[in-house]
C-alpha cells in the first residue's frame, strides 16, 4: 500500500507534470498581464479622447461666445461714432423740451434697432446725461466704477451678468469722443452704456436640446468679483445666476482633470477655458461613471476574447514559446554580464566630461529644491565647494532676486513637466551678466523627482545683437537720406510719416499697427534711389515705358528691405501701398478687401504728400485742394474712411502744426 501511494504521488509529480502546470501558471500569468496592459491602454486612451474632445468644445463654444460679444461691441462703436447718435446728443442739450424729449426717443429707438435693450450716457463725472430706463430702475445699480474704469482705459468693457425681466443681461461700456477728436489721446467726451440681451444667446448656450459625446454638460460661470456664480436655466424656461460654493477668484486656467461636479457631490472630468473680456469661465462635466461604463464594458469583452483564445492554443506552442523566451532570458543576462564593464568604462567618462563641461549645472530636488548634485564649472560659479554645495538650495547660494527668478522656473517645470528657459541678469561686483537658464525635469528614484538646470553666459552674443540692431538702425536712415536727395522727395518721406501716424491714430488702430504704419512710411520711398535721374527731374508727361519705370520703386525698395528682418509687416503694407480699390494699381492689381488697411493708408498719404508738392509741370496744392481731390475718387481708388481721417488731421492743431512745419499751405 505504502509503495502504490509513492507510486501515484511520484507519477503526479513527475518532472513532466511539474513543467506542465509551470506552463499553465506561464500561460494566465502572460494572460493576465496582457489583458493588464490593455486595459491600462484602453484607460488610457478613453481619457485622452475625451480630453481632446473637451478641449475642443470648450475652445469652440469659447469662440463663439466671443464672437458674439465682439460682435456688440463694433455694433456699440459704429453707433458711437454714427451721425444720428451724434444729432441725438447734441438734441438733448437744446434748450426746447420738445426738441429733447424727440431727441430722447430717438436715442431710445435707435439703441433697440442697434440690438441694445437699453442705453445710459454718463457725463465724465459719472453723473448720467440720457437714459432709455425709469428712474427706479437706474438707481438700483452702481455704474459709477465701471464708468470711471472706461474713461482711464478708454476701451470697451463689459460688466457682469446680472437678471432682468427673467434673463440676463450684460452692460457694455463703451468711450464716446468728440466728434472733431483725432485720436484716443483725448479723453472721451461721455461714456455710453448699453444693455446686452444675453438671454437668447445664453439658451442656445445652454439649450437642453444640445446633445454632447459622453452625455458631457456644459456650464458657463462668472467671477463677479469674489463672488462665482453659474449661469443656469430655471423653470419654465428662464435664466438666472446662482451662486457657487467654489470660487474662481485667482484661477489662471483650468487643465482637464477629475473632480467633483459643480452641481452634484458626485465626481466628473471636467476642462475649463477663460473668457478674460467678461470674466467667464465655459466649463463641459463628463460624468465618471460614463468612462467607467465604457471601460467595464471594455474588460468584460477582453476576458471572454482572452478565455476563448487560451482555450485554442496548443500545448506545443506554449512549450516552444518558453522554451525560447528560457534561451532569450540566458543570452540577455550573458549580454548584460559582458556589458557591466563597458557601462563602466562610461560612467567614468561621463563623470569627466561633466566636470569638463565650461557650464555650470546642477541637479536638484523638485520638492525643496535641494541640490544632488553639481559639477566643477558651477562651483566655479558660486564660489563653492562641491561638498559645501550639496544640499543646499538657490536661496542659499544666490541673492534674494536671483532665487526668486529660479524658483519660478522650477515652478514652469513641475506644472507642465517640459523643458523651460529663462534669461538672468547676475550681478557679481562691478560687472553683470546675462545668462541663459534652462530647466529640465528628470528622474532619479521616480518620475519628475527632480530638476536639472543648466546655466550659459550669453552676455557677448545679447551684446552682438544689440550691435547689429544698432548698425541695421544706422542702415536705415542712411537709406533715408539718400532717398531725400532724390527730385521732388525732400521732405515727401518725413510729411508721409507723421500724416499716416496720426490717421492710424485716428481710426484707433493697435499700436502695433501704428508703429507698421510709421515704419513703412519711413521707408517707402528707398527704391526710388533706383529710378533714373533723368526721368525723376524730366518737365512734362512722362512716356509709358517711363511710367512703368518709376513704378518699380516698390520691388526695389521691397528687395533692399528683403535680407531685413521685422516682427512686423512691413514689407507687405509697402508692397500693396500702390494698389487701388479697383484694381487698376500695381505692382499686383489687387483690389478692394485684397489690399490691407494699413496699405491705404500709406496710398492716401502718399498720394496727398506728391500732390502738396511743387513739381516743375504744375504748382503745389494746397492741402484742402488735395484733399478734395482725393475725395473726388473715395472707394473708387481711395479708401473713403482714410480720406476723412486725413481731412479731420490737417483740421487739428497737430495736423496743422505738420503741414507749417512741411511748408504746405493749408
């Protein structure tokens, strides 16, 4: 009996036996860490779908919603500066009552046909001058610091969301000037209020009929002050703000991530854009049970695939596949065992070649900003020994503005885990440094654990490049100068430069287009340095093969300025400036919206600087002359809103102080 038992158990146990359940447990263990990696991967992928997919409605919806807003504003700035509003305002100072009560319906009638459901016009004391509202209702609200906001900014601004009538309005504030004002420099006259309806755009919004991937919700949120309220729809179909719990109030942005649901105690994934012009934040919630449905259902389809596909395998196979990775294991650690010396043999020289590097760099802690390690050239830098610099921290090593500087790069590290850099200025004595800072995150015991931050002297190359901003400057205006000595051009560059500034000034552009403006006028004329002496001086009508000459200034002067590097158009606005709203301009013919604003400018002022001036076939016109004969061809050649800006310059006390100083007769 006890012999069969030893019998049995030794056939159980049999090498043969035991190497077939080693390759059963081989098989689920495979098995479970394939169906493991591809879970992790189908997680994966889930949240990164629906964060590009949350990305993408919340910058859509963004857009839209700021469009909108944008929209209202030109339309209160074309209202600002139309004629009726104009004879509105001067109505409601006339002395006859019935004069300002007409006046007063008026303003009232066209702020609704502009889209508006109410208007005020405040004095610049704040005090209002005419309303569409009754009494009681403008006394409930405080428009005083909105007002006062506007006139110091003299731009646009709109007030927080606030209830009427069962929806919800904005204010939009908006600097009115003087009709005879030539540019933002002087203080608007009065600032108008117009009441934004909001509800019908905020329902579309926030339509129950709209349906989103991942039955996700979108929300919209204001920061009203320090207050945070969600725009919401209320039974039966009406808006109204509700406050929050949260609070917004110091949020730069809000990355995709989990969290828990503005409205409900459950947790959603959730990504928010910012709307900085009305302090909105559009918000989409995706429920996290959604993804985890999604997901579940995901592994419940994996294991029975999983289970049907061991079910089909064959032992032979198995028994190959394990052998191999048993041989593939032998020959891996005979590799790595040959490789131990060599990896050696690296580790020496890139000890050496870090402490050969000629910059400084060290390596330290992401979560006190300890220093692990430093090599030669930056104890070089502080003064430091190796041992007395390690663990210690920027603080400790560099002087308080300096520190600051390094920890807000380490800060750029850890919240986008990329690469950042950042110029220095370092003072040491008598002489400073600028230096080059870049952080790098890495991993030393686990991902992110730690910084690497390299710093490179570009003191010599800054001062090279401000050399050659300096020499290309000089460049410049010696072109200028030589253009000056061309016929008929003294003085034509310097006139074109301050009209087509102060009209850019007037039409309220950006600075930066201002400064385009001004530049290209500067430079417009360098290409006519190529044209003919003989055709520039010739009296009388010029040949059509001579013509054709004189216009290709524009390609010499874009083709001196080509090797020119600007951060503005400049070369593109002289290149259109001889371009006609009908086409018939050269050198491409373009036409109507083809050619930019800035180019018409240059075109308008242009043409009045020659025409102002003596040529030997005809007298100088004055300027009004030469202004009215631009008008004469206003949106047929000319842009008629540049030709107005120009007559109301030459009208102001600046614009005339320039024609006196050209010696052009007004």
């Amino acid at each position: 009996m006890p012999n069969k038992t030893t019998k049995t158990l030794k056939h159980i146990f049999s090498i043969k036996n035991l190497l077939l359940a080693l390759l059963v447990i081989a098989l689920v263990g495979g098995a479970y860490e394939t169906l493991t990696y591809l879970w992790k991967t189908k997680k994966e992928n889930i949240h990164t779908d629906l964060k590009q997919y949350q990305q993408a409605v919340v910058e859509n919806e963004s857009e839209l919603l700021s469009s909108q807003l944008v929209n209202y504003v030109m339309r209160g700035k074309e209202m600002a500066r139309s004629r009726i509003f104009r004879i509105a305002i001067d109505g409601l100072n006339a002395p006859d009552k019935e004069e300002v009560a007409k006046a007063q319906e008026d303003l009232k009638n066209f702020i609704k046909v502009c889209g508006f459901s109410a208007g005020l016009l405040f004095d610049p004391d704040g005090k209002i001058f005419a309303s569409t509202e009754g009494p009681e209702e403008i006394l409930v609200l405080d428009y005083k610091e909105a007002v006062q906001s506007t006139l110091h900014s003299r731009t646009p601004m709109f007030s927080p969301l606030r209830g009427k009538n069962n929806g919800l309005v904005t204010d939009l504030f908006i600097p009115v000037y003087d009709a005879y004002a030539t540019s933002t420099s002087e203080p608007p006259s009065r600032i108008l209020m117009l009441e934004v309806p909001m509800t019908s755009i905020l329902k579309a919004f926030l339509g129950s009929e709209r349906t989103f991937k991942y039955k996700s919700t979108i929300h919209l949120i204001q920061q009203n002050g320090k207050t945070t309220e969600e725009t919401v729809l209320s039974y039966p179909d009406n808006l109204k703000l509700q406050a929050m719990k949260v609070s917004f109030d110091g949020v730069s942005e809000v990355l995709f991530g989990e969290r828990t649901a503005l409205s409900t105690a459950g947790t959603v994934y959730s990504s928010a854009q910012f709307i900085p012009v009305v302090n909105w934040w559009v918000m989409i919630e995706t429920d996290t049970a959604v993804t985890n449905r999604l997901f579940t259902v995901y592994q419940q389809e994996s294991i029975i695939y999983a289970t049907l596909t061991l079910a089909a395998m064959v032992f032979f196979i198995l028994t190959i596949r394990f052998i191999a990775s048993t041989r593939k294991y032998h020959r891996k650690s005979s590799r790595l065992e040959e490789k131990i010396p060599v990896l050696q043999n690296e580790l020496s020289l890139l000890r050496i070649v870090n402490n050969a590097l000629p910059e400084p760099v060290s390596l330290k802690k992401s979560d006190n900003g300890a220093f692990l390690h430093v090599n030669k050239s930056f104890t070089d830098f502080t003064g430091l020994k190796k041992t007395e610099a390690l663990n210690l921290t920027d603080n400790q090593v560099f002087d308080h503005n300096e520190a600051e500087a390094l920890s807000h790069g380490d800060e750029m590290v850890s919240m986008s885990n990329s690469a950042y850099s950042e110029e220095l200025t370092l003072s040491r004595g008598a002489s400073t440094s600028t230096l080059q800072v870049t952080f790098v995150p890495c991993s030393v015991e686990e991902d992110g654990d730690s910084i690497l931050t390299v710093y490179r002297d570009v003191t010599s190359e800054k001062n090279i490049a401000e050399r050659g901003i300096e020499v290309r400057q000089q460049i410049i205006n010696a072109l200028i100068r030589a253009v000056e000595s061309v016929p008929f051009l003294d003085g034509h560059t310097s006139l074109m430069r301050k009209l087509a500034l102060e009209i850019a000034e007037t039409l309220l552009l950006s600075d930066a287009d201002c400064a385009t403006v001004e530049a290209a006028a500067i430079l417009s004329q360098v290409g006519k340095t190529f044209v003919p002496r003989e055709i520039m001086e010739k009296e009388g009508k010029l040949t059509p093969e001579e013509i054709k000459e004189t216009q290709r200034y524009i390609e010499h002067t874009c083709k001196i300025m080509e090797g020119v590097e600007f951060d503005l158009p400049i070369i593109q606005t002289i290149w259109q400036m001889q371009e006609t709203l009908d086409g018939t301009g050269y050198p491409n013919g373009l036409k109507g919206k083809s050619i930019s604003t800035l180019a018409r400018i240059l075109g308008v002022t242009n043409t009045f600087s020659a025409l102002v001036q003596k040529r030997s076939y005809r007298k100088a016109k004055t300027a009004r002359q030469a202004v009215d004969i631009l008008q004469s061809m206003a949106d047929k050649k000319y842009d008629s809103t540049v030709i107005e800006a120009l007559g109301a310059v030459i009208d102001t006390q600046a614009g005339k102080a320039i024609l006196q100083e050209s010696q052009v007769e007004f």
